[in-house]
C-alpha cells in the first residue's frame, strides 16, 4: 500500500511535466520558457526583464524590445541565435555585461584589444549588480539559445568562502603572533629599564598589515559577488569653469556620451537615440550641472530602483558629460496646428 501511495505523485509529477512540456512548445515559447527554470535562471529572467528586454527583447531576437529599432548601430545580437551564441564561453559572456567602458573615438580614444568588447551601446553592470546577479543573467540568457549555464557558480562561492577562512586564520595567526612579539618586547625593555622599542616587533607589524589587506580583500571578494556595489555619496561638484573651458569640456563630453557610455543608446537628443529614458535635449533648462553630475555618477543613490545602471563614470569623465547635458538648450516644439471647428 505504502508503494502505491508513493508512486502517486511522481505520476501526477510526469503528467505535469508533460503537459507543460507541451504547453511551450504550442504556445512557440521554446528556449527561455520559464516552466523549467532553475532558481538561478529564474532570478536572471527578472534581471534580463528589469535591464535588458528594452534593448535585446523578451527572447533575446533582433527587433523585439520596443527600443531596439530606435537605437543607433551596433544592433544587440541576436541572442537567440544557437550557431552563434554557442561560440561564446560563459566567461565572455559575463565580461560584456561586466566589464569597464571604453571610449571608441577613433585614434583618440582607448586602446582596444582585438578580442576585447567595446560596443558603447551594451552598457556594464559592474557597478550594479552583484556577481551572482550577473551570473544569473548569463544563465537565462543560455536558455534563450537552448544551451545551458557551465559556469559552476556554487563552486565559485565555497571557493571565495574558503578564500576568506584562510585569510581570516592567517590573520588571527598574525595577530597572536604579534602580542606576543610585543609582549615579549615589553618584557625585555623592563628588564633594562627602558622602554620597548617599535623595530623589535617590526617583522610582526608588517606581517600583520599584510594579513589585514588579504583579510579585507577576502571580505570584498565575498561581498561582492553575493552583495550589489555601494559607493560613497558623491559630493557636491565644483563646476565653476570658464565659458570657453565649459565648451571645450562640452565636446569632450558629447564625444564620451555617444562613443564611450552609449548614453543614446536609451536617450534621444532631437531625432536620433533611444526611448528607454527621457529626451534629453532641452537638459540644460530642465536640471541644474550638480544634479546631473551626481545622476550619472551614482544614479543608485538618488534612485534605488531606476533602470539606469552605474556606467562607472570618472570624475573627469562625469564633469565632461554634464557640461554637454547642460549644454543642450533646445527650443520648446511648436504644438501641431489644430484643426478648426465647423
């Protein structure tokens, strides 16, 4: 009886799965049906919804997030594309949403590695989401091409785990060995009637210091891959330039707005850019230099909950692309002419 009442729910179980099964294929949902998902590819589902699908689409395919065909060239991949994506390690994936911006000016720009990814378009996440976050990402986005995430996350964090273990035993063996080092000092010193002298336990404090820069680094190597990025608030900039400085800096700042963080990728400026953010053309009227300046530096710290990721922006960098946004003072559009009554 007991077998019987056992093997009940595993049939109900492959029923389920069955029907499911059938369900995504009917409906054409295919690669990225959430009826499967791991916990892992569920997390990264909602993240790709909340920072991705205005741009690569719901199922990652060319011309299917509402602001793809606003965007200017590059294009998002087709992430949906199985030939091509495959070609991908997870490592690489994880690099384009993770990585640090670079100014694609041409000769005047960064220097850039031929298998290095600079498409200012494709914004980074570094500076806002955790690591685990953006590995979630990278799992959802292997389904949306019927491939699957090899990447060992769990073994990634037992290893910074232990990592941090040893770092904090080799700390506390630096610290014992240190007390002692100056208790021992201490006693000699009385001895001689004197007072203990700092280069007797130097060997000890420089051992020590070292362990408590590894122990830190542990730390931050945990936190970070578990905890999304916190910063400082950021100060209050002094902007006060010259008028002939301020344009300089502007064409500066528009040449990093387009060419290094894709800013109109997600914002228009007239007849060209995205529609993910708001027009941005009338900026100079609209927000004053030091708010703008700590927008685009911390946009977090203002908005917890805004789409906008921290692009990691330089003071100077920060400072350039404000003076363009200020900049940009463009006449309030004539409404349409209205039709007259009969």
């Amino acid at each position: 009886m007991k077998a019987r009442v056992a093997m009940r729910p595993t049939r109900a179980a492959r029923s389920v799965a069955l029907a499911a099964a059938v369900l995504c294929v009917t409906a054409g949902l295919g690669a990225g049906c959430a009826l499967f998902e791991s916990a892992q590819v569920s997390k990264g589902r909602a993240l790709f919804t909340i920072y991705c699908a205005h741009c690569h689409g719901e199922h990652g395919r060319q011309n299917e997030g509402y602001n793809w065909a606003y965007m200017p060239d590059p294009k998002p991949k087709d992430l949906s594309n199985k030939e091509e994506m495959g070609t991908f390690k997870d490592e690489e994936i994880f690099f384009t949403i993770s990585r640090d911006m670079k100014d694609t000016t041409p000769e005047v720009g960064d220097k850039i590695g031929d298998d290095e990814f600079a498409v200012p378009t494709m914004p980074t996440f570094k500076y806002t989401l955790s690591e685990e976050e953006i590995w979630a990402i990278v799992a959802y986005v292997r389904t949306l091409h019927g491939t699957k995430l090899t990447y060992n996350v769990e073994e990634r964090t037992k290893e910074l785990q232990s990592q941090l273990r040893e770092a904090q035993q080799k700390f506390d063996q630096a610290k014992q060995a240190l007390e002692a080092a100056e208790k021992k000092a201490a006693e000699e010193a009385e001895k001689k009637g004197g007072e203990a002298e700092e280069s007797a336990t130097a060997k000890e404090q420089e051992a020590m210091a070292a362990a408590s820069k590894e122990l830190e680094k542990a730390k931050a190597a945990v936190t970070g891959f578990t905890a999304r990025p916190k910063y400082a608030p950021v100060a209050r900039p002094d902007l006060s330039i010259g008028a002939d400085g301020a344009a300089k800096l502007a064409e500066r700042g528009k040449q990093l707005y387009g060419n290094k963080y894709g800013c109109n990728a997600c914002h228009r400026v007239g007849d060209a850019g995205g529609v993910v953010g708001p027009a941005l053309d009338r900026a100079g009227f609209r927000l004053n230099a030091p708010w703008i300046y700590r927008w685009i530096k911390y946009p977090q710290a203002m908005k917890p909950e805004t789409r906008m990721p921290n692009l990691g922006l330089s003071d100077d960098d920060a400072k350039a692309v404000t003076m363009y946004l200020a900049s940009l003072r463009a006449p309030i559009p004539e409404p349409p002419l209205q039709k007259a009554s009969n």
